[in-house]
C-alpha cells in the first residue's frame, strides 16, 4: 500500500500541542495508520485489544514517550474517566491521541467529563482531493473500489468485494458484538444486506419494519447503531416555510459507497460521501457550522443535496449520470436562493457552462478536488 499522509496530519499536529485529539471513524480507514505516522508515536502506542498493552493501560505503567497513542480504548467501560485523570495529571509537554470507532463522537455530547479537554477529528475514506485523482479513469476506479485505503490500493474489484463482505461482518460480530446490546445480529445483518438497495430515497422504517418482521423502534435503533460506527450516515431534509420542504424523510448513504449496486445511485453515494467529508473537516477544524441536507418538498422536487450554514444554503449539488438538461429542481431551489452557490455534476458527461440563472453544469471532476 503505497505511503500516503492522510488530510487531518497537519491539525492533528496543531492540536496535540494544546488538547487531547480524538481521531474518529470507520473501522480499517487508517486511523492507526495515521496515528503511528507521527514522530514517535510508535514509542507511546497502546492498543486496548492487545492483552500486554491493556494490562499495561489498567496499571497505569505507560510508555515515556512525549506522545501516548491509545487504540481502541472506547472498549474500556471506564475510558473517559481514564482520559480525565491523565490529562488532568499529565506532565508538562504529554501529548494524547486517541483513536477508535463511532463512540468517540458519540460520547461527545451530552454530560461530557472530558469537555474542553480534547479536539475531535473525524477521518473518512480516500477521496478525488485526497488522491490527486485527475483523470476519469482514476474516478472510475474510487466509484467502483471505494474510498477505503485497501480495496482502493488493491486496484481489484474482486478484492474490493471481498473486503466489503469482511467489513461488514467484523462490523457485525466484533464492534457491534462488543459495544452495542444486539442480540438479533442475524436480522441486523440483513438490514446491513438490505440498505444499499435503497440509498439515494427517503428511507421508510416501516418498509423495513415489514421485511424483518421486527418492531418499529428496533430499526430505528439499529439505525443509530449502524450510524454510531460509521457504516452509514444519514441526511435530513432541508426544510424552509417557503418551499414547502418535506420535514421528516431522511436519506442514508454507506461510507463504503462500492457496496451500492446501482452505478448512478453508488455516484450519488460518492458525491454524499465526498461533501461530508468536507462537512466534517470544516466542522472540525474551522469550526463552521455547516450542515449536509437535501431538499424535497410537497410537490414532490428533489435537489440532491444542500449544504447550509447556519441555517443557510451555501451549496446545492444535483448529480446525473451523463449530459443532462439542468433539473428542474435545481432551478426551481436556485431561484429562491440566489446567493447559493449551485451545480449541476456528472459522471460522464463533458460540457462545462454556466447557465444564465447562474448554475454550473460540468463533470463532477470540477467540483470534487476543490474539497478535501
């Protein structure tokens, strides 16, 4: 797998000299990689999973090293108060860096013991930024291998395939297994089996309700679990009294956008992926307030997704496939917010104009680098 420095390096850098860093993200997108990539973080690394390094961590006997790297540590019960103790007690110049799935951002919010003492940054898959990726052929590539470093480097949809089934039941009995209260995993597999068919619609629990022949609130709540580690995300609708916006319907998209079977769908599932990214980081590091939605109202027009701050829209981005006539609902959304900047992006189409109400029809390779 060839050396790449992930994106967040630099402000992970910044601000380990000042707080704790929480990398958070999807199982096998590289957030050891990333962490062990620092200068001397080798020399502090502690992995819950490893018997030596728990006992190690339980005993409180950590490495000398200025740098001490925790993996995994959200499987100890007991790891924000751990976190408290060591940051409140450390010496002067002792970096912390911890890594591990969803519950790091989940345990963000609420009565957090540790507020105002760690910076969190989510890492996602390998994206057109990221890669340098320039020709249509490099794309074809990420939209079929998907945005994780080893399927991707494998350069095999054979491969790719294999790992996205290994994925998805490590996903299954391990994390789930180790930090959710599922007892049904078989019929949670299924669901897992079942949502790339839907992605890119409003999704209804009580279609899905009907086809595992379980209770409402259990779909809702493996939602929220499949949500927690990282396998999809959700997007709600952006809503607004003057467009008659829908208010309820989300749409979810997979972080692993290769598992999506139906090539326009898994682009839209590329693009999703590749704006969140840009969300998070903003978030993240800038501190902005944007927000990731789409826009459907009663009349039944459908934008793909808008990006708003603060309650306002700074970006709408429909996709199409190839060359397409300007939807009439990018128009229609453009027209009551003129200020927004809008696209229209393909996957294999070639034209690049701007229409006169000011919307930028092009291949999606316009747009996709300008992010992260």
């Amino acid at each position: 797998m060839p050396a790449l420095t992930r994106y967040p390096v630099p402000q992970v850098r910044r601000d380990l000299a000042k707080k704790m860093v929480f990398v958070a993200g999807p199982r096998q997108v590289g957030k050891t990689t990333l962490a062990r990539s620092l200068p001397g973080a080798d020399a502090g690394y502690l992995n819950w999973d490893v018997a030596e390094h728990r006992e190690r961590i339980l005993r409180r006997q950590l490495p000398s090293a200025k740098l001490w790297v925790f993996d995994e540590l959200h499987k100890y019960r007991s790891w924000r108060n751990y976190l408290k103790g060591l940051f409140d007690s450390r010496r002067t110049g002792q970096q912390i860096l911890v890594t591990g799935s969803a519950r790091l951002e989940f345990y963000r919010f609420g009565g957090d013991s540790l507020q105002g003492r760690y910076h969190l940054l989510r890492l996602h898959p390998l994206s057109v930024a990221e890669l340098g990726v320039t020709k249509p052929a490099e794309l074809r590539d990420l939209l079929m291998l998907g945005g994780f470093p080893e399927p991707y480097f494998s350069g095999s949809e054979v491969e790719a395939r294999r790992w996205s089934r290994d994925h998805r039941t490590l996903l299954i009995r391990e994390e789930v297994a180790t930090l959710e209260r599922v007892q049904d995993l078989g019929n949670l597999e299924l669901l897992m089996l079942r949502l790339p068919e839907l992605v890119g619609s409003p999704l209804s629990i009580n279609a899905l309700r009907e086809d595992l022949q379980v209770a409402h609130k259990t779909v809702v709540h493996w939602l929220q679990i499949l949500e927690r580690l990282y396998a999809i995300f959700r997007v709600a609708p952006f809503g607004a009294p003057r467009i008659r916006a829908v208010k309820k319907e989300q749409k979810h998209y997979h972080w692993d956008w290769s598992v999506v079977p139906e090539p326009l769908v898994r682009f839209e599932n590329l693009v999703a992926g590749h704006l969140l990214k840009w969300v998070h980081y903003e978030q993240d590091a800038r501190g902005r307030d944007l927000e990731l939605r789409y826009f459907r109202d009663t009349d039944r027009r459908e934008v793909d997704f808008v990006v708003i701050e603060r309650r306002v829209p700074r970006l709408m981005v429909e996709c199409k496939w190839g060359e397409a006539e300007v939807d009439r609902a990018l128009r229609y959304l453009k027209a009551r917010f003129p200020n927004c900047e809008a696209w229209q992006v393909s996957a294999n189409g070639t034209k690049d104009y701007v229409t006169p109400d000011d919307i930028r029809v092009a291949p999606v390779m316009r747009l996709l680098p300008a992010l992260v």
